[in-house]
C-alpha cells in the first residue's frame, strides 16, 4: 500500500519530530481507530517508542491501494 502524506502532515511531523518509519508503524497495525465524519478522517492510535502517536488518514479507512495521511500529533 502506498502512503501520501499532504503537506500539512508533512510540516507537523518536522516540527514533532516524527519520522515515516514511526507513521508507518502505526498504518501497518494500528492499536485503535476513531471515525471522524465531520473531517472527513480517521484518527489511528499505536504506542510508538514509548509514546502514544496518532495519525490522521483520509476517510475511508483502510484504502486497497493508499493511506492519504492528514496529520500526526504526540499524546503527551
């Protein structure tokens, strides 16, 4: 599965230190996943290096042949 990630996504990952490797993480076997229909996203949830990531994708989710991640934040 291919993964895009918009711009938005790709400016909060370098000013939250988050790396593709560690997106990835979390779109290959995410530990939980949230609907958000008003955005149009889904939020996925895994524990990554100690830490909780969540990632934002693209509604519907998950896509045969691509993951448009939206976004990524640190729950701290």
């Amino acid at each position: 599965m291919a993964t895009i990630y918009t711009s938005h996504a790709r400016t909060r990952m370098a000013l939250r230190g988050v790396s593709e490797a560690q997106v990835e993480q979390v779109l290959d076997k995410p530990e939980n996943w949230f609907d958000d229909p008003d955005q149009h996203s889904v939020r996925l949830t895994k524990q990554v290096d100690g830490r909780l990531l969540k990632v934002w994708v693209v509604a519907p989710w998950p896509q045969d042949d691509r993951s448009v991640v939206k976004s990524v934040a640190w729950n701290d």
